[in-house]
C-alpha cells in the first residue's frame, strides 16, 4: 500500500508540473580510449580496457522539468549473451559501476524522489537501468547539457582481427523492464539511438616517427640533415630506422640514434633542374614482433626541394689592392665559379 501511495505522489506531480518536451541527448566514450588498426585503417575502441561512457543530457525546451521515468539497455549487435566487464569505480548506483553527476546524485534538482534501478545488471547483455526522478521545483531550463551518468566497464573481445573479432556495444531507450516503472512517464522526447561504438583488440602496433616536417629545402650544396623523435605504443625496443624515396627505394643514411631517428642526404645537383617531384619517407622498425620494412608505419611523404647556388667570383686572398690614374683603362681577370 505505501509503494501505491508513492507511485500516486508521483504521478500527481509530474502531472501537475507537466514535462519537458526538449531534452539534449549526447553519448561519449572516454577520450583517448581509440586506436587505429593497422589492417583496415579504421578506428576502434579499445576492447579489454576499463573505459567509461557518458550520457549527457540538457533541458533547452523552455521550460522547468518536475521529473521522469527514462529506461536505458546497453545491448551488443553480436547478440544476447554478449559479456560485459562493469567495473565498481566507487559509483552511486549498479554496483559502484554507475556514477550519477551534475545534480543527478542528489537533491539539487530531484527533491521529492531520485532513484536508479537495475535490472539482470549481472554483466550478460542486454542489461538495463532506470532512473526515475520527480521534484517540486524541478531541473530548470537552459541547464547545460553536462554528464548526469557515466558508467565504468570492459568489453571482453575474442581477438584482434577486424574481419571477425568486434565486439559492437550500443544502448538506447527501452520499453522493457520492471512494469512498475514502464507506465511511468517516460521521457517526452526521442533519446536519439541507438548510440554504438566498436571494441577491438588492440594489436602490437609498430614504432612511428614522431612529428616529422611535410617539407625540407636545402642548397645543392648542403646536405639534408634531420632528426626526429620515435614513439613505440607499447614501449616495445625500437630495432632500426629507414628511408625510401618516391620510387619506395633506399635514400640516403637513417641512422637510429637513442630514441631519435637522423637521416641525411647529400642530393645530386640534377634535382636542382630535373623538374621532378623527390620525396622521403622514413619509419622505425620493432624487429621482436615482424615489424620491418615493408611492415612498418611510414611517414607521409615530405617534400625534398633542393635550390640553386648564384655563382661566385673568386680572387686571390687576402683581395690586393689595385690603381690607376684617372682616365686610364684598367683590367684583370678573376676566376668565376658555381657550386
């Protein structure tokens, strides 16, 4: 009789408070959870890595809103089943792995009644949440749109291959859950779902050269000389450095030197007229995991310019002085050179 008595106090007021009909929906994984896999080039999200997820919300509909009932099921495409790693992170609600943020955690906006529930939360997909809320003042509009949830889990994923190992997580609103709480005012306005994202294993991935320029020039004359960080993602030994040219040959002497790669070129002064496009790419190699040229991570090509010298007249030195009377002619030759 008292829960009656509770569903009753709520439906009254959100009744006589009435409910939004312009909520802002955004969902994020945690930053910096991605990688790109070396095979198809795309991007994933890191699968057997604790990350969180963020669901933002914003009330931009003109009005103050008294509460709701909203339910969210996180799913997986590959099917029912599907196991997920929640994470107790010392959270508000469903076992420490969800954390209600920006006044979804206490009675800053949800005076009257504020509480999550789970339901089959045991880490085998689907697994749903809802939240009900309801307040005599209310979540006042223009609040921004923060993160009122965030939840902390891993995606078990079977391998690194993108042919056959993702591992795709989604949620989105749901219908069904406990039925004490389906009728209950569900929130006016389209969640916008399903919001999916991918899960990978991540690969060893090879060394890469770190910030290198798109461009060099030099004077025929001058040898190219640069030198460049290296990065390895998984701090593996980085076993040597190259270089190749447009024509993916050999160019020039990359030397591995600590952590840095030096390359230099002395460029034939045919470059300086040829009226050719020349290029280097230059790569790191992680020999201990097969990661050798041609398996490597080149660099986008940087432009090689190589620019004329003006030609030099040249004396004895030190420069004598030379004289002549006023009006009178006077001549001596100078060799003249070009680099």
């Amino acid at each position: 009789m008292k829960r009656l008595s509770l569903l009753f106090a709520l439906s009254f007021v959100l009744l006589s408070f009435g409910l939004a009909n312009a909520i802002d929906f955004q969902v994020e994984i945690e930053p910096g959870k991605t990688f790109v896999h070396p095979d198809d080039m795309n991007t994933y999200y890191m699968g057997g890595t604790p990350v969180y997820m963020d669901l933002k919300m914003g009330n931009d509909d003109g009005m103050d809103h008294t509460g709701y009932s909203q339910t969210h099921k996180f799913y997986a495409t590959n099917g029912d089943g599907t196991p997920i790693n929640w994470i107790d992170a010392g959270g508000t609600d469903l076992g420490g792995s969800c954390n209600r943020m920006n006044g979804w955690e206490d009675g800053t906006y949800w005076g009257m009644f504020n509480q999550v529930m789970g339901f089959s939360w045991d880490g085998s997909l689907p697994d749903t949440m809802n939240h009900t809320t309801a307040s005599m003042t209310g979540w006042p509009d223009g609040d921004p749109t923060l993160t009122r949830f965030r939840f902390h889990f891993s995606v078990p994923v079977p391998g690194t291959d993108p042919t056959t190992d993702i591992v795709e997580i989604c949620i989105d609103q749901s219908n069904g859950s406990d039925p004490t709480y389906d009728w209950l005012f569900p929130i006016p306005v389209d969640f916008g779902g399903p919001y999916c994202f991918e899960f990978l294993g991540v690969p060893n991935l090879p060394p890469e050269v770190v910030d290198p320029a798109l461009a060099l020039t030099t004077p025929h004359d001058v040898t190219f000389d640069v030198t460049y960080d290296l990065f390895d993602a998984e701090g593996d030994p980085i076993t040597g450095v190259g270089a190749i040219d447009e024509s993916d040959n050999p160019i020039g002497t990359a030397t591995l030197v600590g952590g840095q790669i030096n390359w230099t070129f002395d460029p034939p002064c045919s470059w300086v007229t040829d009226g050719l496009s020349h290029t280097v790419r230059l790569y790191a190699e992680d020999a201990d995991h097969g990661q050798t040229y041609p398996m490597v991570k080149l660099t986008d090509p940087i432009s090689l310019t190589v620019t004329n010298s003006a030609p030099e007249i040249v004396g004895p030195c030190p420069r004598p002085e030379y004289t002549a009377p006023l009006g009178d002619a006077f001549t001596h030759d100078f060799d003249a050179t070009d680099a």
